[in-house]
C-alpha cells in the first residue's frame, strides 16, 4: 500500500471525522497522513478580494487549523500538512493525492448527516467523478470511534460483473498492510415485481453467487484470511440492513461499469449500500495504477 493518506480538512465535525479516521488508516497501514486544506484560487471567485493581503490571511488561518488537526492525531502516526489552491476542493485533493502518489483521499460526510451515516456532498460528490485514486467515505460520528480501535476487517463487496480485478488488488494490498482479515460480501436482493418467480431467481443468483465468491477468494494471496458471506433481502437495503459492523471495519466497494477507466462513479448498488453502511467505505476506481502500467 502507498505511503500517504490523504484528508481533506475542514474546521468542523465532518472534518475531524475524516482526520480521525484517515489518523487510523494510516497507523494501520504504515503511510504518512497528509491533512490537507485547500484554499480558492485566485481565479475562482469574482467575490475573492484581490488584495495579497487577503491571500496571506487565509492561508495563516488555514495553517492554524491544521495545526489544531494535527495536534488531535496519535504522536505515533506521521502528519504533514499540507494547502493548496485550487479550483475547486475535490480538485486540490486530486491534485495533492497524485502528487504525492496516495493511497486514497479520505473525506467526511456533507452537512445534514446523522450520526453514523454517510451523506453526499458537492465535494464527495466531484471526487466520485474525478478521482483517479480510492476515495474513502467516512460517515458522522467517526471521530468517536477510539484511536486504539485501528482498522479490524475489510468487507469487500463482490459483484457478478466483471471488474473486480482492481478491488481485490486494493484489497490485497490494504489487508497486508493492516495485517487484518477480509469479509467477501456479495448481495442477493430480490427487488422486483410481485409477479417474478422469486424463488427461482434467488435458487439461481445463490448458484452463481457461491462461484463468484469462491473465485474472488482464490484470487486473493494465501496469507490473506478471507471469510465469505451472503446478505439476503427484499432489497440491496434490506440485505445489508442485516449486516454486522465492527467499529475498526472498513467495506471496499468498486466503481460503477460505466466509470471511465482509473476513474470512480458511485454505481445504484453502492449508492443503495451506502444508506445502510454505518462504518467508512472506499470506493475504488475500476482500474489501479498498477494494472495499467503492466498491459
């Protein structure tokens, strides 16, 4: 797994949510965790007044609150700060995680979230469509979860497509890092018309899930521990409603088939995953850094 984490950081609860769990991601996996602010370009907004001395202002006060981040984090885990202007915060992200070669950027849940749930903001939403690393989703409430807790288990959501190739290696990658087991998950839903042979369908989804786990499972390396289950429901929402989550659990989920290549789209099935997901989730783009370099 890369070096670096990278957070996105606001002065507010959502943004101390990503801190700490970007803080436990990277002790567990050993990279450097890079608390990042970024500030307007000087061409983003006719309302910037265009004074230097605005500019400086704000990026001492940028500092300040970093610092105040950083002071937060375990004296055992490596923070760099870092701010960077930019047109827009997802894109100053982007552009810091590339730089650096990151693992993933880490950003918390939009205003209006309840605690425990993840919600999409303009910002998370931009880097779901932009990103070409894994964006991690950390839900309200995270920075109550205790340092200690670390990272425990990945669930990785395994679905009957194709696709799957850069998910399981992120997965490997990250479960080595952490030296923490993996969960294969696969849905089956049966969320259609009260006419559908419904029994049928689950018999023959069953028979294809079960082949699909086994192989997800043999792709991974053999000192990787890996359990599979199957969440069965009326609906994605209701499968994994039933669900059981540790509080240092992480779910892998891989972008949407119609995401461009090394880029993310947050597919229905994710998207109807994530009202239900208490823990953090990373979504990761459908192909590494590593598979393209070696076609």
């Amino acid at each position: 797994m890369s070096r670096h984490v990278v957070v996105g950081y606001t002065a507010t609860k959502t943004g101390r949510d990503a801190v700490a769990f970007a803080a436990r991601l990277a002790r567990a996996t050993g990279a450097v965790l890079d608390v990042s602010i970024v500030l307007p370009s000087a061409d983003r907004s006719v309302i910037t007044p265009p004074a230097d001395g605005y500019s400086r202002v704000l990026k001492e006060q940028a500092q300040q609150w970093i610092a105040e981040a950083i002071d937060r984090i375990p004296d055992d885990v490596v923070a760099h700060a870092q701010i960077r202007a930019a047109e827009s915060f997802a894109a100053g992200l982007v552009q810091i995680a590339d730089e650096l070669d990151a693992a993933c950027i880490v950003v918390g849940a939009a205003d209006g979230a309840t605690r425990g749930r993840h919600r999409l903001g303009s910002t998370t939403t931009e880097l779901l469509h932009s990103s070409d690393v894994p964006v991690a989703l950390v839900p309200r409430g995270a920075r109550k979860v205790a340092p200690e807790t670390g990272i425990t288990r990945l669930t990785v959501a395994v679905g009957t497509r194709p696709g799957a190739d850069a998910l399981l290696e992120v997965t490997a990658r990250f479960a080595q890092s952490a030296h923490v087991p993996v969960r294969l998950l696969s849905l089956l839903p049966v969320d259609l018309p009260a006419t559908a042979d419904t029994a049928t369908i689950r018999v023959a989804s069953s028979t294809e899930t079960d082949h699909v786990l086994a192989v997800a499972k043999a792709e991974l390396p053999a000192e990787v521990s890996a359990d599979v289950v199957v969440a069965a429901g009326e609906s994605i929402e209701d499968a994994v409603s039933h669900l059981d989550w540790q509080d240092g659990e992480v779910v892998l989920v891989g972008s949407s088939r119609l995401a461009q290549p090394r880029r993310l789209f947050l597919g229905s099935t994710a998207a109807k995953m994530l009202k239900e997901i208490t823990v953090p989730v990373i979504v990761v783009p459908r192909a590494t850094r590593t598979e393209e370099t070696t076609k």
